[in-house]
C-alpha cells in the first residue's frame, strides 16, 4: 500500500515535484493537484496519460489516481508571430474538419455532425471547402439550388443555402453537376474566401468546415483568412490512413500556426450489419486511431461504426444523424457532445484566437 512518503519519493524520481502543488494518501486512492508545463490540451493529456502509467507501474494496477491538472498562467504578451485570420462577426467558433487522407469519410462526418448540432439547438453553418470534390449538395438535399443575393448593409452578399436547420455554402451550387473545377491553387482560394466573406451566415454557434484531404492551399488559405478555433481530424482504424494523421496534426501543431486540434473521431471503426446489430467486425483494424490518440494526447470524440444505412442516408441527401432513436443518431449525438466539451475547455484554457468562447454546455441534450 502506498504511503504519503513513498509517493513523494516517487514524485522526486520521476522529476515532477516541482509541477506538484498538493497530494494526499487515503488507501489505495491517491490524490494530486498538478500543473501542466504547457496549457496545450494534448500536452495535459500527455502527463495524464504518463503519471497514470508511471503509478501503476511503481506502486500495482489496484492504485486508484486521481489527478486534477490546472494550466499555468498564459503569459501577457500575445504571440506575434502566428498566421490567424479576422473574426466573421456574428460567428463565435470557426471549426475545421479535417483528414490526413482521402477516402476516410470526412464530409460525411462533416454532415452529421453539422445537423446534430442543429438538432441539438445551435446555430450551425457549413462550408463545404473541398473545392474540387464538393459533396455537401448532395449528402444535404440541395443539389440544382443556387444561392440568391441579399443586401446587408450596402453589400450585396450572397444568402447560404438552408435544409436541416443547417446553412451550406459549396463550390458545388454555383458549377454544373458535370462540370470539373480546374482551377490553379490561387484561383480556389479566392473562391473559398468569397464564399465565407461575401455570404450573409448571420449568427452562428459554429462553423464547420469541410475541408479537402492533405495539407495544401486550401488549408493555409483557411487558417490566413478566419481565426479557426479548433480542429477535428476524422481517420478509419487502418495504418495508411492514420500515417497521414499524423501529418495532418503536425500541421495545426506548427508555431506558426498553433490551431488546437479538439480530437480524433475514428470512421468506419467497425462494421455492424443489419440483421446481427450486436455484431462488430473490424475490416480496417481495431482501435488504431484511439491508440494513435493516446500516444498524441488528443482525445477520441467518437467511434462511427461502418453501417450500410449511413452511405444510403448519404446518397439520397438525409444524413443518417437525423434518424431518431437509432443506434448511428445516438452515436453522433456523444461524438458532438464530446467535441463541444473538448472545445469549452480549450476556450478556458488556451487564448482565443479571435472567436467568442462557449461558456456554457446548455444545448448539449437534444430538443425535447
């Protein structure tokens, strides 16, 4: 059994009583207030994630820790030197959705989430950035409209398309279904920027942002004109796909960017068929991107299963989310709670970037 004298010994052996402010002994519960080197949530998550196995290891898996790790003070003055956008007025968090690959399944993450956010009674807007694969016309029913203008203020401005209580801008209503988008990189950024300043969004709780795979133009484009809040990546379980994860986080972790990434949602986590709804089978892998996650000190948002009626719900422009009572609604309701979580206490922790903060969970149960 552990003894107050013994974990303070330990705590000197592994080099972290300086960050430790109180600790106590009751049994096999030991309790330590702690602060973190860096208010960065993936760095608390690290110590965490090592001071729990550091116990363990030194003292048996019967220990029950439990830690409360506080942020240092954030120093007075602002870095200089970092690449951040003006604020949208009236939008008060700018989410990026992003993947280090293609194919992972990330615009339907998008849209799911998008309207279970809706459902769950924010102000939710969508900007499809995948400006040379948009999909949001198709997976949101709005295929063939076009967007109308309306003057706000002696500006004509574009008014986004609206279904699901969700409001969608996309490269896609303004070309033909036919139509290639061949566009050089500074040609689609120029697009994307009129499409989130010349629109009329009004006020929103979030903006999500669709945004295409890899680490380009578009994405420095994104992060040069709005102050993105956080970033959510979507992965599937298998090694391809989470070696470019990694590449994709390195991004939004770079100096000069430091935009926090809020967590990882694994898509196509498993695959459940209809009739054997009980059933798991992990064609892709099993628990690749919460074993990436932990070794990164991001937070896992959500599994999504791989279910037939989620690509169908897709096709035919109703997002699997909106289908009350069923298992996938369920799961994109704790994923969406678990990012709005995540990003209150990076507002309460880390400087805003431009974005009002959420300051409160109301919203994060479903309207009745």
């Amino acid at each position: 059994m552990p003894t107050k004298s013994k974990v303070q010994e330990f705590l000197k052996e592994i080099e972290v009583e300086d960050l430790v402010s109180n600790f106590q002994v009751m049994g096999d519960d030991i309790y330590i207030d702690m602060t973190s080197h860096s208010p960065a949530m993936h760095e608390k998550k690290k110590l965490e994630v090592a001071m729990k196995q550091a116990f363990a290891s030194e003292f048996g898996e019967q220990i029950n820790l439990k830690l409360k790790i506080t942020s240092p003070e954030l120093p007075a003055t602002p870095v200089t030197n970092e690449i951040k956008g003006k604020q949208i007025a009236g939008i008060q968090n700018i989410i990026a959705i992003a993947s280090g690959k293609g194919g992972v399944g990330k615009s339907t993450v998008a849209a799911n989430l998008a309207v279970t956010l809706a459902k769950m009674g924010f102000k939710v807007g969508l900007l499809d950035a995948d400006i040379y694969g948009p999909s949001v016309p198709t997976m949101l029913d709005t295929e063939g409209q076009k967007p109308i203008s309306v003057e706000v203020n002696g500006r004509n401005l574009m008014k986004p398309i609206e279904n699901y209580g969700v409001k969608m801008l996309s490269i896609g209503y303004f070309s033909g279904a036919n139509q290639a988008v061949v566009w050089r990189g500074p040609m689609a950024s120029k697009a994307l920027n009129q499409m989130i300043r010349d629109a009329d969004w009004g006020e929103l709780d979030f903006l999500l942002i669709d945004l295409p795979p890899g680490t380009g133009d578009i994405h420095l484009s994104i992060i040069q004109e709005v102050p993105v809040t956080g970033a959510v990546i979507v992965s599937t379980p298998q090694h391809v796909a989470l070696a470019d994860v990694r590449k994709g986080i390195a991004m939004f972790n770079m100096e000069s960017i430091n935009i926090p990434v809020l967590g990882l949602i694994e898509n196509m986590a498993y695959f459940t068929p209809e009739e054997l709804p009980e059933n798991k089978y992990y064609i892709f892998g099993k628990q690749g991107a919460q074993f990436m996650a932990e070794d990164l000190g991001i937070p896992v948002l959500g599994e999504i299963p791989l279910i037939q009626s989620i690509r169908e719900a897709g096709d035919v422009g109703r997002p699997a989310a909106l289908q009350e009572n069923s298992k996938i609604s369920e799961i994109y309701i704790k994923t969406a709670q678990n990012m709005v979580e995540s990003l209150v206490e990076r507002n309460k922790n880390l400087p805003a970037t431009e974005a009002v903060k959420i300051t409160t969970m109301a919203g994060c149960s479903p309207k009745k």
